[in-house]
C-alpha cells in the first residue's frame, strides 16, 4: 500500500510524484515546484519552473501527472527529474498546453542530501499535453522511454533516455487521438510488462466517453493495434468530461475505467474488448466535501488500485482485487479515509502517486535485450565520432587510423545488423549513406580484431 505522509508545510496539488529505490524507501519527492528528500526538505537548487499565472508555488504544481523522476541510467546517484509547466497560450489557438522541461538531481550534492545540478529547466518540447507524461523500461532493462503527446493533435512523442543522453523526439501519428480546447488526456498507464499502453481521454461526444488502449514495443517505443474503447456515463456524477481515471490489473487482464459516475472493467483476454465490458462500480457522488467520483487510478504494490476521488476530498476509493472478474473485483468507496487518519485537515487534492515501474527490468528473450551488450569488450582509446547526428541522407563516422581492415555494422533497435561494410586500413573516415532506414536510433559499430567501439546515431525523415 502506498506511504501517506503528513507534513503540515507541504501541499500538492496535481502532482505527486515520489522516487522509490529497490528496497521501497522514498528517496526523493516533488509537487512539480519543490524538490525534497526523504525528510521533506528542500534540495539544494531545489525549485522547478512553474508559470506563477496558473499555480501558486506553496500550492504545488497544477499540471496533472506532470512530473516524474527517473534514475540515470549507469549512475545510480544521479536522477532525471521531467516536469511539465503551463504556458499560455496564443490566441486563438488553444486554452492552455505543457511545457516539458527536465533537471537533473545528484545525489551526492551538499554533502550527500543531494541537489540539482546546473542542468536544470532544459526545455525538451512545447505545446505538449497538459501534463499526462509516463515511461517505461526499454527493454534492455537498462535505458528508458519516455512518452507524451502534443496538444490538439493525433501525434505522440517518445524519447529514448539514455546515460549520457537524451534521443528523440520520435513521432507517432496514427490518428488515435482526440482534440479537444481542453487538456487532451487526463491520464495514461502502462500495464505491469509495459507491453500495453492506455490513454484516458478528456473527450467525448454527448455522454459516450473514449478510452485508448494500445500495443507498445519496449524495443523500439512504437504504439501499435490502437483501438478505442468506448462508454456511456450519464449520471448525476459524470460532472467531468471524459475518460478520468485508467489502470491495468496486476497480471494485465483487466484494464479498468473511471469516468466520474461509474467505473467499468474491460476483459483484455477477451476476443471482443469493446463487448466484454462490464459496469462494476456505481458512485453515489457523496459530497466529501465537493462532489466526488471514479477519477485518477494507480496500481499499487500490493495489488489493488486506487482510485481518487477528485477535488479536495477527504477519501479514497478502492478495487481490493482488481484480477478478478466483473463485480467480484469488489470496488468500495471511500475505503481510505484521510480524516481518520490526519484529522480534519486530511484531504487528497486531484492526484496519486505518480511513478513508473522502477522494478521492471530486460525483457526476457527479445532481440534488443542485445542492445545491454553494445558496448561490451569496447577499446577505451576507440572512441568513435559521428556527424551530422541526427542526420537524413548521410553521416560521416571519424575515428583514430588502424592498421588492419575493420568492419562497419550499423544496428536497429532490435539488435540486427541492418548495413555492413568494411573499413580500409590507415582510414579516418567512413561515410554511411541512410536514404533506405526508417527514421529511429541505430548504433554503429567499429570492429578492428580484438578492439571494437559503437556510437548511437539517430535517424530522421526530413
């Protein structure tokens, strides 16, 4: 079950995003405007980005599941910290969007508590969701994949998060999503193998409300079999537009939806998704103090999920067992009550925690589990340059002259060798002609006998 933390000087609203080591203690913890540790106080260099027009920072950042922490890859006291900020708009095109920005957190700043470094509110892309970002586990089980999508638009973004870069953004128009003058989504999960992605949308026509679920390929960040899964809610509850809250069950049969009034199951397992789907919640919309229903989900470590119950309220509502089928996955609201617990001053304000699956490690038996040994047996003198990088038609790889022949293998994200070549002895250079890749990351690699030595390379279309 998740830790709830009472700290009279911390408040949060929308965002609530922990960092979990291995072992299941908090390291660090934000609101998307301060950065604390354990103890709740403020790291050094601690301050985000925030638009003082649409949030106060002693109320937290307003922008929902807009940040997240990941750690570095091969550093394991080093952090990317991801938080997306409201921009206002130019007129007349939308009412508001994200900002997506990172920083980077080291552990072992002012004496050990930790800081964040100088690289700090980077900006990595505008007119983005309103928040909503999430990521998974490439399947290297080393890097990352971070994932977002642009605002009144069917495009969705992914970037490779690497140790010592960041790759993309690479595109994905398929015509899935839904604009809206609002915030596209209102939230998205991954299930427990990051093999299925779920998008809950914001729109909707009349009282049917749309729910995304999509294949992702943890090798190669690709969303694919999109199909939308749709629902009625026309009860006094359904005071939010959309789609609000989304989860996955445990062993990933069941994807479950809230959509203020109600909460339906859907049969993954099932050969029709859309006709498996099941009402089996019913929210009495009891004022605690404002009127609640099924909103923000999160799967938690013990199974269950929790649902929020939206606005400033005071309660949680919970699916005990959500890997059961129909009603028997037994919803009660108000399982959670924060009064109780805290007092009178208990309340939850429009999120859950938000963190990916920091656990989940290579998948088992794929292709781009070979990606773990790219650099395996590398020559620490062989050190490869690549340019232009990104790059379209052509790249030019520099590196120090040998002797001998070696041989060129340029390497998809799948692990296969998709151009090979040989290197003339007493070469500096080798030029690499692209026009029939698809865009993408690919690594190239330098192979002279015993020494051996890659660089990343990342194609795009211009």
């Amino acid at each position: 079950m998740f830790r709830f933390l009472s700290v009279d000087t911390l408040f949060t609203s929308d965002v609530n995003a922990p960092y979990y080591d291995l072992q299941g203690n908090m390291v660090f913890y934000t609101n998307g405007i301060a950065v604390m540790d354990q103890y709740m106080d403020t790291l050094q260099n601690g301050e985000l980005y925030y638009n003082p027009t649409f949030t106060a920072p002693e109320n937290g950042s307003n922008v929902i599941n807009g940040t997240l922490i990941l750690p570095k890859p091969g550093q394991p006291d080093q952090f990317y910290i991801f938080h997306s900020s409201y921009t206002e708009p130019i007129a007349p095109a939308i009412t508001f969007y994200g900002d997506l920005y990172y920083s980077i957190i080291d552990k072992n700043l002012n004496g050990g508590a930790g800081g964040i470094t100088t690289i700090k509110n980077v900006q990595m892309h505008d007119s983005l969701w309103l928040g909503c970002i999430n990521a998974i586990r490439h399947g290297n089980g080393h890097d990352w994949w971070l994932i977002a999508g642009k605002n009144l638009s069917d495009t969705i973004y992914t970037w490779l998060v690497t140790q010592d870069s960041i790759l993309g953004p690479f595109s994905q128009a398929k015509g899935w999503a839904f604009s809206t003058t609002g915030n596209v989504v209102w939230q998205t999960a991954f299930n427990e193998t990051g093999d299925q992605f779920a998008i809950a949308y914001a729109y909707q026509t009349g009282n049917i409300k749309r729910l995304l679920l999509a294949d992702f390929n943890r090798c190669t960040g690709e969303l694919a079999n999109g199909q939308l899964l749709t629902m009625t809610d026309v009860g006094a509850g359904a005071w939010q537009s959309g789609v609000i809250g989304v989860a996955f069950s445990k062993n990933g049969r069941f994807l479950y939806a809230g959509t203020g009034s109600s909460c339906f199951q859907f049969d993954l397992n099932a050969g029709n998704i859309q006709a498996s789907r099941i009402k089996v919640g019913i929210h009495d919309n009891l004022p605690i103090p404002f009127p609640s229903g099924f909103s923000n989900m999160k799967l938690g470590p013990d199974g269950k999920i929790y649902c929020q119950t939206a606005n400033g309220n005071y309660a949680i509502d919970v699916i005990n067992y959500p890997d059961s089928t129909g009603i028997s996955c037994d919803v009660q609201l108000r399982q959670i009550d924060f009064n109780a617990t805290f007092g009178s001053n208990g309340s939850n304000i429009g999120i859950l925690p938000h963190y990916p699956d920091y656990w989940l490690g290579v998948l088992p038996g794929s292709s781009c589990d070979t990606l773990v040994g790219i650099n395996d047996a590398e020559d620490s003198e062989m050190q490869l340059t690549i340019t232009p990088n990104p790059a379209s038609n052509y790249s030019t790889v520099s590196f120090p002259v040998q002797k001998q022949v070696g041989n060129l293998e340029i390497i998809n994200a799948l692990g296969e060798i998709v151009i090979k070549s040989t290197v003339a002895p007493g070469s500096q250079f080798k030029k690499i002609y692209l026009e029939n890749l698809s865009s993408g990351l690919y690594f190239c690699r330098l192979k002279w006998q015993e020494k051996q030595a890659s660089v990343r390379l990342l194609k795009i279309n211009e």
